[in-house]
C-alpha cells in the first residue's frame, strides 16, 4: 500500500505509527524524526499549531513503537531493517591461545582459573574481628522517639 494511492479519508482514520510505517518504507531509508512528523503534518494537512501541539506525542510514539528504532542524531528507521551485530568474546582464552604467551603467565592464568577467589590483596588488608573501630560510638535516643 503506497501514500499516494489512499484517500484523505483512509488518512485520517489511519495512526500515526501506520502512516509512519508508509513513509519509511517509501523512503526506502532512515529519516529524521521531525522530517517523518512534517511530512505526516502535510499529507493531513495539519496547521503548524497542530504540529507543535502533537510534536511530543509523536516522539514518545516512535520511542516506544516495537516497529521503530530511534538512531542516532534524531533518526529513525523500521527496527526490520536493522539486525543487531552480537560479539562474544573470551578475553582469557584469547590470552592462553596467543603464541607471545609465555609459560609462566599460562601457569598463572591455570592457577586464577582454578581459585575462582583469587586476591591480589596482601594479609595486611585483612580484617580483625577484634579491631572494632566503634567501640566509642553511642547512639541516643530521645523518649519521644521511641513512641512513633
């Protein structure tokens, strides 16, 4: 279904998400947010008070449509004309299989791989039960806080 071959009327009672759909499947391309809304305000005939008026509208529309993908610098596109690009990396075994590796760090890395509680942290951060920073500390309590 093409733009040029519905009437005013099939316009009219059409979304705006519907004929946004016409417009950028005949464009063939992204467009700019403001530019689809423009062209929509004009194939309606809207006045530029309308257009401001449904603006706002319009955008919380197309950011919140399944149909739509909001790119970047204010354009727009149908989401089916966009997959999206998955990379899986492993870093450690990119760092194993790397021939500048040599035989200490494969051992290293074999032994982090094993401990999976590995710390770098020396015994000198570990934390004394007994050294209790807030043996001073008093905490009081008004009466009239207690009857809430």
């Amino acid at each position: 279904m093409k733009l040029k071959d519905l009437s005013k009327e099939d316009l009219e009672t059409m979304s705006f998400g519907e004929i946004t759909e016409l417009v950028l499947n005949e464009n063939g391309s992204k467009m700019k947010i403001v530019d689809i809304f423009k062209k929509i305000c004009k194939i309606l005939e809207m006045s530029e008070a309308e257009f401001e008026n449904k603006i706002a509208d319009f955008f919380e529309l197309i950011s919140t449509d399944k149909k739509f993908i909001v790119l970047e610098k204010g354009f727009c596109d149908l989401r089916k004309k966009h997959t999206p690009k998955v990379v899986i990396e492993d870093d450690e075994e990119e760092i194993v299989e790397s021939e500048s590796v040599n035989d200490e760090d494969k051992e290293e890395l074999e032994e982090r791989e094993e401990d999976i509680f590995y710390d770098n942290s020396s015994e000198e951060d570990d934390v004394d039960d007994n050294d209790d920073e807030l043996n001073d500390f008093d905490i009081v309590v008004d009466e009239d806080e207690t009857s809430m």
